[in-house]
C-alpha cells in the first residue's frame, strides 16, 4: 500500500529519512480494526520519530502519522484516539507508564490504510468533515485537556495563550472564545497576531508585551522564550499549564514568584479517551472548527514536513488520500 515513512533515524538532517512510497499492507490483530484512511494531521511528534526520539532502530522503517480519520470496512466513520496502552489500566490512560503513541510501537496514518485497537476508533460526529477530524487527536486534544481539565478557569475569565499559530495554539484560542473566555494571545508577527484575532482572540500583543492586566491562566508550549512572561502575567494564585517547550525546557524557575504568590504549575500531555469523546461532542455542538494552514495530498507529505521543520506554520497541516 502507499505510504510516508521514516526509513531510518537521522538526528541531523530528519527529511533525508523521509520516504514517499509502498509498504506492506498491515495485518489485524484480534480486538483491532483496519481503517481507510482520509484525512491525516501532520505534528512536531512525526519531526522526532525521523530524528529518532521516542523510537528504537530496530523500530524502521516506520510509517509516520500519530492523528487521522478515516472509515471503518463497514463504512462507519471514524476519528482516531492516538493514545494506545495497557487495556487493564484503570484511571487516567495518560498516566498509564505503558502508553504508547502510535509511531511509536505501531504503524502510522499516513497510508492507505491503518490499524489501531478497536477503542481507539470513534465515531466521527455527523457533519464533521475527516480534514477537521484528522486535527482532533493530538492538538486538539492536548488543547482541551488543557483548558477544561487542567486550568481551572471559569467562563468569563481571561487566560493568556503564548504563540499564536501552532496547532494546540489555535486549538486553545476557538476553544477558549466558544467556551466563554476572555481570550488573550501573544504573537511574533503582525501576521500571526492577525490570525488569533480572526480565530476569536479578544486581544493580543508582541511576545513578552506588557499586558493590560493579571491573567487567571497561561497556556504554555513555548518555554523559555516566554516563561518569565508566563509567571508574572498570572494574579496570584493563578496557574500556568505547560504542554511543551518548543523554545527550550530549562528556564529560570522564578521561585520567589512562584511561592509567595501562590502561583501554580499544571503538566498536561495529550487526553484520555473520554476526553476525546468530550472535544468531539462539543466541536459539534459549538459549531467551532480548526484552523487549517495547508491541506496538501499524501504523495505531496515533503512540502508539508519542510514547513513545519522551517516554522512556517499557520493551524494545522493536514495530508489527504
């Protein structure tokens, strides 16, 4: 079958590890299910599986893609929950220290077709079109974890998005206006500044810009570039909710702010299965959808990558079969 892959790791130069071409149709496992792919979301997580992070070597060649959505051999449609791990778990499968990505112990969704557990496979909502649930699984997701299970906030609060056109980025923005915040965002350039405003954004400003007040959150993927920024942006007793670092994971800690006013400090990676179920059902009922930056055909996966790599992003990238 068609399909992109990593077919080797290569730290240095990742899209020389990348391949547009055949692999051998996938197997199904019992308790697993095949799905036609239609639609795949492009993340940072596909630029590590080529550089070699999170994945052995024995691992390749690996077919990339950890989101998509697709159909079922009966017809049904689907949204893919990217998150796999051990069936026995109880509680939060995002603490489950079995969890896997897929990519990183089983094939991925950019190909004709993929195989995940049968759980795995949602039922996309009626009217959602597969680019819009190829976003969902991971960005997304990660957006709306963030915002309703870990934040805290309160419709009518203001909380602060830094960066304003990544996928979680953006994802935070349409969610944050249809659930009743004061949404505020930072951005590097007119352009991207442009876009959160058009995404709902009520205000935003240059990064690290004095702001017109404290925030009850900051939503964080940034890192050290704007930490400093993030903590003192925050009323006391605010909290900060990091889901990645793209800028560097070690920045000042800013203790003293941190501990005499009570300012807290949330992780959050990617979402449970339910939480999905959650974002899928208020997507359809707000009527909200995601930013789409480029929308190209599988065969065409190279220019995809290389704007990601280069940072040249606006939403999410999506390839399509």
């Amino acid at each position: 079958m068609f399909a992109v892959y990593a077919s080797e790791p290569n730290s240095d130069d990742p899209l020389a590890a990348l391949v547009v071409g055949e692999r051998p149709d996938p197997e199904v496992p019992d308790g697993w299910v095949r799905v036609k792919v239609e639609a795949a979301s492009l993340n940072m997580h596909d630029l590590w599986t080529l550089r070699g992070v999170g994945i052995k070597p024995d691992q390749f060649p690996m077919i990339l893609g950890c989101d998509g959505a697709g159909t079922l051999d009966d017809g049904t449609p689907v949204v893919l929950h990217s998150l796999m791990g051990d069936p026995d778990f109880k509680g939060d499968e995002t603490l489950d220290p079995q969890r896997k990505m897929l990519t990183e112990w089983a094939q991925g969704t950019f190909a004709d077709h993929v195989v995940v557990p049968k759980r795995n496979a949602l039922a996309r909502p009626e009217g959602m079109s597969a680019v819009a649930g190829a976003v969902m699984g991971t960005a997304w997701l990660t957006a709306y974890r963030m915002l309703f299970t870990k934040s805290g906030l309160r419709g009518g609060q203001t909380m602060l998005v830094q960066g304003a056109s990544g996928g979680v980025s953006t994802a935070l923005i349409a969610l944050g206006r249809a659930a009743g915040m004061q949404v505020w965002v930072t951005g590097r350039t007119d352009e991207k500044r442009e876009l959160a405003l058009r995404l709902g954004a009520h205000q935003v400003f240059e990064s690290n810009a004095k702001l017109p007040g404290k925030v009850q959150a900051v939503f964080e993927t940034v890192g050290e570039a704007t930490w400093k920024h993030s903590v003192r942006s925050l009323v006391p007793g605010g909290t900060i909710v990091c889901s990645g670092a793209t800028s560097g994971n070690q920045p000042p800690a800013e203790l003293a702010q941190m501990f005499f006013l009570q300012k807290n400090l949330v992780g959050s990676t990617m979402g449970t299965l339910d939480e999905l179920r959650d974002l899928l059902d208020f997507v359809a009922t707000t009527g909200i959808s995601p930013e789409i930056g480029q929308e190209l055909p599988m065969t065409d996966a190279a220019t995809g990558f290389r704007s990601m790599l280069d940072g040249e992003t606006a939403g999410k990238i999506v390839f399509t079969r």
